[in-house]
C-alpha cells in the first residue's frame, strides 16, 4: 500500500511539472527589419517576473529586466550598437531557461534559430526530513547533485552524486535537522537552493 501511495504521489508531481514546462513553452519570434536599427523580440506566454537579459560569450549580463505583466512580451532592441561577437537572448522562466543565440558582424546581426536551447531547471520541495528533487534532462546530460550542511557557519560536503543517462531525476533525500545548501549541475549550468529544517 505504501509503495503505491508513494508511486501515485511521484506520478502526480511528474505530471505537474510537466504540464508546467509545457504550459510556458512557447516559440519566441525575433523581427528583423533592415529599414530600422531595431531588432524586435516578441515572446508569447511570458508570466510577470520572468527574466529576460542578454548576455556575451563570456556569460557577462549586459542588459537584464523583469517581465511586468504576463502576456505577450514586445521590445525593441538596437543590438548594432552591440561591438562584433557573439551573444545571448536568455528567457529565464519558472522551470526552463531558453536561450536565443545571435552574432553581431559589421553592425548586421544574424540570429542562430538552428542553436536554440531550452534548459530545464531542477525543481526542489521539502517536506518535513524529506527533501524532493526533479529535473528534466531530455538529452541524457549528467546532473551532478551536491549536499551541503551548515556547520558552525561554513558549508561541508555530506552528499554527492553524479546521475548519467537519464531523462527524468526524481530523488527524495532525509535530511537531518539544520541548515543545507543543495547545488546542482547540469548543461554547463548551476543552480542553488537554500532548506532549513
């Protein structure tokens, strides 16, 4: 009986999730006119405090704002005045992080739609001892897993786990009473969260 609570109670958060992700993709459409130094960008679907920012190859955040209203997001960019390299549009949404790549050359700006990438970021809920984890990896890249305790003001390693292979982490840790630092890894991205129990 408990594993079929436990299994119920998995497949409810995983269908959760997933409706999640799938209610906030939506296709971004950049408008080029070669008449205007502006570059739209138009995004469907965005909720109030979503991120939008534009970034260089070095990862360096050149522009960043806050979505206001949940909508359609419009803004005009003059990303010419931008000096020659590569860079970034990143949606940084709830669950997932969609980046637009984009080269400015001579003052044109080309837009890379082949190299579009959506990431996935963990989800993390404590209940109690227990903490849950998810993260969607539908490219199989490894997810590397770090638990930290708090102890005596500094952060010392208790737990640590690379998973392979999989499209889907869903993981239950017990955590004893205190303070913890969870770090996790994947797609050349971190993320952190904070639980106190």
């Amino acid at each position: 009986m408990k594993n079929i609570f436990k299994n119920t109670k998995k497949g409810i958060l995983m269908l959760a999730l997933l409706a999640t992700i799938s209610g906030f993709a939506s296709e971004a459409k950049i408008l080029v006119n070669k008449d205007s130094k502006k570059t739209a960008l138009v995004l469907n679907d965005v909720k109030k405090g979503n991120q939008i920012s534009i970034k260089d190859s070095n990862g360096l955040i050149l522009y960043k704002e806050m979505v206001e209203t949940t909508g359609v997001y419009k803004k005009g960019f003059d990303l010419n005045a931008l000096p020659d390299g590569n860079y970034v549009f990143e949606v940084e949404k709830d669950l997932e992080i969609n980046t637009i790549p984009f080269t400015v050359n001579a003052k044109e700006v080309l837009f890379d739609k082949g190299n579009e990438e959506t990431f996935y970021k963990p989800y993390t809920r404590q209940e109690g001892d227990l903490v849950y984890l998810t993260k969607l990896s539908p490219n199989n890249k490894p997810i590397n897993v770090s638990i930290y305790a708090n102890r005596n003001d500094d952060f010392e390693l208790v737990h640590s786990e690379k998973i392979e292979n999989t499209k889907v982490l869903e993981r239950i840790y017990k955590i004893e009473t205190g303070n913890y630092k969870i770090v996790i890894n994947s797609d050349s991205k971190e993320y952190t969260t904070f639980v106190n129990n």
